[in-house]
C-alpha cells in the first residue's frame, strides 16, 4: 500500500511524525508532499496578513503536486488549509483528514486568542466546516473527539475513526531509572488546556516535593512568581525528554476544566506511559478510554488543586504503588498505543477506505 502524507502539516509535531514512523513499521510505504508554514509557530494559524500570505503560498505550490500514485492521500496536523488542494490533487483518490483538533475549538474556545464574534472567529469556523466535511475519512483521536467532531459538523458515522496519538518508539521506551529525588515533573505548551493553575496550586500544597515544569506558552506570566519548590525551565531538545521522564517520580498529564480538556489525551501522557514513569492526570472521558484509576495512572478531579496534590503525596510515599502503576502502565501502552498497535489500526482504516 502506497500514502501521500500531503500538505502544510508540522513535519516534527508528535501526531505526524508518530503517524509516519507507525504507518511505515506496518509495511506501508509513505511518501511526503510537504510545504513548511507553521515550523516554529507560536500559534498556529494565527490571524493575520502574514500567516495568510504564507499559507496562499504554500497552497499554490501544493496544488501542482502530484499524487505520486498513491492509494491514499493522508493530510496531516495542522492541515485545515490544505483539504481543497489535497481534493484536487488526489484526483478521486481518497482523502483522509488526521486534524488532530478543530481551529475554532482550540483558538478561539480554549486559548481565547480570538473573540468568539470577530471575524478571524468566522473564518475559522468556515474553514473548519469545509475541511471536515471534505474528508472521505477523519481520524480523531479519542472517541470523545469524533462525537464532538460528527456533533459539530454533521459528519456521518462511517467517516470517523479513531486512532490514539501514542509516542514515537525510537525515543520514548523504558530504560533505567536515574536516580534523583522524588520529583513531579510536567511537560507542554503553557496553555490553559493544561491546568497549569492547578498544578501550581498543588506545588503550593506540597512545598516538599518539587515541581519541574518544561515549557512555555501564553501562560508564562503565571511563573513569575511561583512557589520556591517549582523549577521552570522554558525549553530543552526534544531528544533529551525520555531523560527527563525517566528521571522523573511521577508525570503530570493535564488538569484543564474546558470541554476540549474532556475530549483529549495529550503526548505527554502517552510519552510517561511509554517511559514506564508513573502518570497523574485528569478524570476525563477521554482518559477513561485508555486508563484506569489505580491501574495503570492516577486519576484526580480536573481543576482541583487538592486532589492532585494528594495524588503527587501519595506517590511520593509509596514506592510500591509508583512500581505497579508505571509497570502496568507501560503495559497498557504497548497493547493500545505503541506504534506497533497503531501502525496496524492506521493500516486498516487506510485499507479500508481506499477499498470503498
């Protein structure tokens, strides 16, 4: 079998590059079409004259492609844009969309970076629209995702699918653990689907264990006076953060109280369970897909400063239950969300909509 991964998409974000990696280990052959826009990007599709220019751009380039003889054109994250060029080139092909999020959901409903009412908020509604219901097929992440995505834009059943994010094999496995303290550590953008208040309230709460924090966002302000057990360090490579989680005591997933906070599981919590580093994080829908309390993660009321920092306690001082809970955690990963497990589940969606 023979897929054009097509478009603008971020070639080093998770989602694509795990996507690639796994389709390519399940025998698939995958060629890439791509036109770089959002490399580097603070915000994707930021509104502005600039970010429109850029993506005008690419999107002529990209509507001369060809469509390599592929049996299948995959348009990967963030690829809204890209769904009309991707129609034309796939020539009756089918196209699949891997969204990983909607653009209004995300910019305008969880970031807040743009009024509801302004006409960015329209456009990205619009575009939203027309490139899921271009979709012979839409790969959501969790089944929380699809139901907001077929509720949303009116998709019908037997154009959704899921497949989970994972992580990328070739970096996040087990390995020895380093030998440090006991520390909680938290990794990702500094946005306000990860409940950053909330995992500052818990530091606050337990000045005994410390609180690592990777990364940066729009939230930065909130580190700028943070308890003197929290350490925030902006930005590390990506190769060092299997280190960074083997290190670790205990990760930490997400905490947000948005709508959108329900419907995701996040890189970061499937990066701790591929490391075998024990996870906290919230009781969502969406986490109750894959993990079970006590089992293989601990899950804590979302937004509840108190429930988490009890959970980071209760790990801290039980050694045997850290052991349980990353083993069976890693376990859980390798039967639903290793690249081996999604390689054949991307394979047979991909098989099963070019047969249509």
């Amino acid at each position: 079998m023979r897929v054009l991964y097509f478009g603008t998409y971020e070639r080093d974000y998770p989602r694509n590059a795990q996507v690639i990696s796994c389709l390519r280990e399940a025998g698939v052959e995958v060629l890439e079409r791509h036109a770089p826009v959002w490399e580097g990007r603070r915000h994707k599709f930021s509104p502005g004259i600039r970010a429109l220019a850029r993506a005008a751009a690419a999107e002529a380039r990209l509507s001369f492609a060809s469509a390599e003889d592929a049996d299948v054109l995959v348009v990967g994250y963030p690829g809204h844009l890209d769904m009309a060029s991707a129609k034309r080139v796939a020539r009756g092909r089918p196209v699949v969309f891997n969204p990983l999020v909607s653009l209004e959901d995300t910019i305008v409903g969880d970031r807040r970076i743009v009024s509801p009412r302004s006409p960015a908020a329209t456009a990205m509604r619009m575009v939203d629209r027309l490139a899921f219901r271009r979709a012979d097929l839409v790969v959501a992440d969790t089944a929380a995702h699809a139901r907001y995505f077929l509720e949303r834009f009116g998709l019908r059943d037997d154009r959704l699918a899921v497949c989970f994010v994972g992580a990328e094999d070739r970096l996040f496995r087990p390995g020895p653990r380093k030998t440090s303290a006991f520390h909680a550590l938290f990794v990702g953008k500094l946005i306000p689907l990860h409940g950053l208040e909330t995992i500052l309230g818990a530091a606050a709460l337990c000045p005994e264990v410390e609180f690592r924090i990777v990364g940066s966002g729009q939230l930065d302000d909130l580190l700028s006076g943070p308890p003197d057990n929290v350490v925030w360090e902006r930005w590390i490579e990506y190769e060092r953060l299997p280190d960074l989680y083997r290190t670790a005591g205990c990760a930490l997933g997400i905490f947000g109280v948005s709508e959108k906070a329900a419907r995701v599981i996040p890189n970061k919590a499937f990066q701790a369970l591929a490391t075998e580093t024990p996870l906290i994080t919230a009781d969502t829908p969406a986490a109750r897909e894959l993990l079970e309390h006590e089992r293989d993660a601990l899950l804590v009321a979302p937004g509840n400063p108190e429930a988490l920092a009890a959970a980071v306690r209760r790990l801290a001082a039980d050694s045997v239950l850290r052991g349980e809970i990353a083993s069976q955690g890693r376990a859980t990963y390798e039967t639903h969300a290793s690249e081996k497990a999604l390689g054949q589940r991307w394979r047979t969606l991909l098989e099963r909509v070019a047969s249509r």
